[in-house]
C-alpha cells in the first residue's frame, strides 16, 4: 500500500480506533476508569538508531525534574517473537507495544512525568497516541468536578525526535557493536562485570543501514504527523555531546501555554515572560544611556565620574566577594533621574544595582528659651551592587 494514498490512512486510523478500544477496556476492566491516572507530562522520545536516546535521556530528565524511570520500549519486548523481529530489523505488532507502554504509564512513581524511549513508531501508533490523548482530555472533563479531578490534569504531550543521517547513524550502530563485543571480552578474561547483549543490527552494515531505513520511511514520516497536534522538538543530534544538549535545552525551555491549565494560563498570561522581558531590556537600556548623553550630557557626565571616584574604588575591594555597599549624600541624586542613571550605567556593566533613600534627622541646634532641638533632614542614598565575584585559589 502506498503510504501516502488516503485509503492507506483511513485504513491505518481504523486499525488503530480497533487496537486503542481494545487496549482501553482492558485497562478500564483490570483498573476502573477512576483509576486510569496517566502522567500530567510525557516526553516521546524518538530517534535515529545511534542518534543518543539513552545517552540523552537521563539528561533530559533531570532537566526537567522527571524523576520517574523512563520506560524503554526495547526492554519491555522480551518475549521470543519479539526478539526474532527485533534482530531482523523490524517492527514488533502495534497493540502489544501499545498495551505494554500504557501500562507501564500508569504505574504512580510516573505520575508526574515521564520519558517513553521508542513510541510512537509507526502510523498505527501515532494515531493511537492521538488517541490516548483525546481520551485523557475527555476524562479530565468527566471527572473535573469530583473527587478524581486531581487524577485528571490536562496531559502535556512532548515529541522528541532526535535525528542523524545515514551515514552518521550506520557509523555509530557499528561502533556501539564493537564496544559491546570488547566489553563482553574483558568480562570474560577477567570475570568482572556484566555480558552485554549485543544487538543483531550493530554487527552488520546491511542490518544497520535497515534497521535506519526503517527508522526514515516508517517512524519518521508518522512522527512529522504529529506536528501540528503537540509540541514537536526536532534535535539535530549530530556533532559532541555538549552541542546535542545545548540543542536539547534550547527546545525544551519551559512553555506554559503548553504546561498549564487552560484557566491558569489565562489568569497570568498577561504578565510578560522574563525571558522577553530580559530581550526587550537590552534594547531599552542602550536607548536610554544614548539619550542622558544626548540630551542630559551635564548630569550624565557628572554621575559617571562620580561613580569613577567613588564607587569603582570601593567595589574593586570587594571584588572577591562580588558584594558591596556605597552610602552617598551627593546632592546630584536629589533629581531622580541621577539615579535611574547610575542604575542604568551598572547595567550596562555588568552589575545588578540597587538604591535605598534613607532619612536621617540630625541636631544643628539648641534653642534655650523653647528647649527644643532643631534638627535638619539628611538624604543618605543606599546603593548595594551585586556582581560576580573571584574565587581565591588556594594551596597546601
């Protein structure tokens, strides 16, 4: 059948309604709906064979505070029949891998969150995952106004493809073979440590470039469907490990429309982001120190070199601890616009300024006949300027 025909497609959604339903009432029988509580956040994660899967996951775990084991669809197909296919390079049946991988979401310490390592793989399987969330969004309205609504939160779907090419992926499949079979040799020589299975794939080209050729006309081309329903990720995982997860953190920064509750989100999604906030700052900043030199040049020149005379020698003594405090009665700063310069200079800098104003009355004079103390009120300007500080090495 040719995959792109719509009655290919019709065919692949009515298989997968028949798969999921059945799934579904099982899980319904063995648990009881009230019971079925899947992970507010899964992340579903897929890639290349040799694109770093199980190298990333951890990673991504702990950057987004998932504490939850990963469920890893290759470990639960251990039965005989799925071993065979695996070797060969192909697909295990769509509603054994689905059951097994709804299953092992439901168990509590995944209540939160979790990673799933290879699912969806196929067309079939995404439009169950398609699916399953329509089912958790029917449930959550079900439930919302019982006992069970905190069970049923609005699910967050993450799609995490990481991908290489063809080459880059046959390359790795075929080393990972090779370390396997030199590990497994210095546990035999030695008797320390654990046999590691290696897999069929990773000992040929022919399987290896298969198994990627599955992976690129199967997997991947049901994947790109999903776009347009969740949050797609798409990681190009090629180059160091360092450069893969820098990719990874800048596709998974946090994104509340997608985290929240709906009426959440509407609450407080009028307060803008920091991190546009910190974009749109930059700009403003550099706007306003070229218009004080423009159009408060005086004033401007005076408060640098105030700060020059006064301020840069007391932060240069405090520069191991990145702290420090400077108490000025300079009457510049009696125009406020002083101040939101000095602030801004720091800025621009590097440094995180703050001003207190304290007032001080002080004695100037006894008046004998009324016995009263006249007083006059002193402006005592506050800063404290953060910064980053050095660290002292030291040795023995």
């Amino acid at each position: 059948m040719n995959k792109n025909d719509p009655s290919t497609h019709d065919v692949e959604i009515k298989d997968a309604t028949l798969i999921f339903n059945s799934v579904w009432k099982k899980l319904a029988k063995t648990y009881g709906e009230e019971n079925l509580a899947f992970p507010k956040e899964i992340f579903w994660l897929n890639g290349a064979p040799g694109s770093g899967k199980g190298t990333n996951t951890k990673f991504i775990m702990d950057f987004r505070s998932i504490t939850g084991n990963p469920i890893v669809v290759s470990d639960l197909l251990r039965s005989p029949e799925a071993k065979r296919l695996i070797d060969k390079g192909m697909l295990v049946g769509d509603r054994e891998v689905s059951e097994l991988v709804f299953k092992e979401l439901l168990k509590p310490e995944r209540n939160k969150g979790v990673i799933v390592d290879g699912y969806p793989r196929t067309h079939v399987q995404v439009e169950c995952l398609k699916l399953l969330y329509n089912k958790l969004k029917q449930l959550r309205s079900k439930y919302i106004n019982t006992e069970h609504a905190p069970s049923f939160r609005k699910p967050h779907f993450h799609i995490v493809v990481l991908f290489i090419d063809e080459k880059e992926s046959v390359g790795r499949q075929i080393k990972r073979g090779q370390q396997m079979i030199e590990h497994n040799k210095k546990v035999e020589a030695s008797g320390v440590g654990e046999i590691i299975e290696v897999r069929a794939t990773d000992l040929s080209e022919d399987t290896a470039l298969g198994r990627y050729n599955t992976f690129k006309s199967v997997t991947y081309e049901a994947l790109k469907s999903l776009r347009e329903e969740f949050y797609y990720h798409y990681i190009d995982a090629l180059g160091s490990i360092e450069e893969v997860r820098q990719r990874i953190i800048e596709e998974l920064k946090y994104q509340s429309s997608l985290e929240l509750d709906e009426k959440t989100n509407d609450r407080i999604s009028h307060i803008p982001v920091a991190q546009v906030l910190a974009e749109n700052a930059r700009q403003d900043l550099v706007s306003r120190l070229d218009s004080y030199e423009r159009h408060h040049t005086k004033m401007f020149a005076e408060v640098v070199k105030l700060i020059d005379e006064t301020f840069i020698p007391i932060i240069i003594r405090h520069a191991i601890s990145g702290f420090a405090i400077v108490n000025s009665e300079d009457r510049i700063f009696e125009d406020s616009m002083a101040l939101t310069m000095l602030i801004d200079i720091f800025s621009e800098r590097g440094y995180h300024a703050v001003a207190d104003i304290n007032k001080v009355e002080v004695p100037i004079r006894f008046d004998p006949q009324t016995n009263r103390i006249e007083t006059t009120t002193r402006r005592i300007y506050r800063f404290t300027i953060r910064f980053q500080g050095t660290e002292i090495r030291r040795t023995r």
